[in-house]
C-alpha cells in the first residue's frame, strides 16, 4: 500500500500538559520489513519510530507513533518530552484507509514535573 500526505505539510502541536511514556523505538524502514533499508530524511539522517502511550490532562488515553530524525537511535524509554511535535494527516492511494501521523525534532527523558 503506498501513502501519501494529504493537506500539506504537518502543523505544530502542543501536548502540554499531557504525560508521554515510551515505550519503543526502532529504525523506520523502507519497506515496513525490519531487515531491509533504514529510511532517511532528506539531510541522511536515519528515521526513528518511537512508540509512545499519552495521558492527557482530561484523563483519557491515547498511543502515538512518532517519527524523528537522528544520527543515532534515541535511548528514551518511560516518560518522555517530544521536541518540535507536528501532526499531519496521510491517506493511501487507492483513497480506503488514513490516519494521523506524527514528527518531532528529538525526544528527551521528562524531568520531575514536564
């Protein structure tokens, strides 16, 4: 299934507030298969998926999956702060399916209170 964005570029986003805790992370590839080629941005730094669950400040619970750039992959797992977070919208090709997808700069521990 090929995907493509739709609207055009991601818009920033504020989770301020909310608690983010990672959970995994791991090389982004070019075909979803995790053997092959690691994805790269347009300056040559490799793709990360980290995986993430989100409470936010009414209580309810989410999961996000973000996608962030780095020469090495990132060694963050429990809480967690996202740098730079944007959020844009994909559809596939054939028009069946879509979703959310997220982008950060980096991804920091949280220290006491972020």
């Amino acid at each position: 299934m090929s995907i493509r964005q739709l609207g055009g570029t991601p818009i920033p986003c504020d989770l301020r507030g909310a608690t983010i805790q990672v959970v995994a992370i791991a090389g982004k590839t070019i075909d979803g298969r995790p053997e092959s080629e690691q994805k790269k941005n347009d300056k040559g730094l490799p793709l990360w998926s980290v995986d993430a669950f989100v409470t936010f400040m009414t209580g309810e619970l989410g999961t996000m999956s973000v996608t962030i750039p780095s020469a090495q992959k990132p060694t963050v797992l429990g809480p967690a702060r996202l740098e730079g977070l944007k959020v844009g919208q994909w559809i596939s090709d054939s028009g069946r399916s879509g979703g959310l997808y997220w982008q950060a700069t980096a991804v920091y521990a949280a220290k006491g209170g972020e």
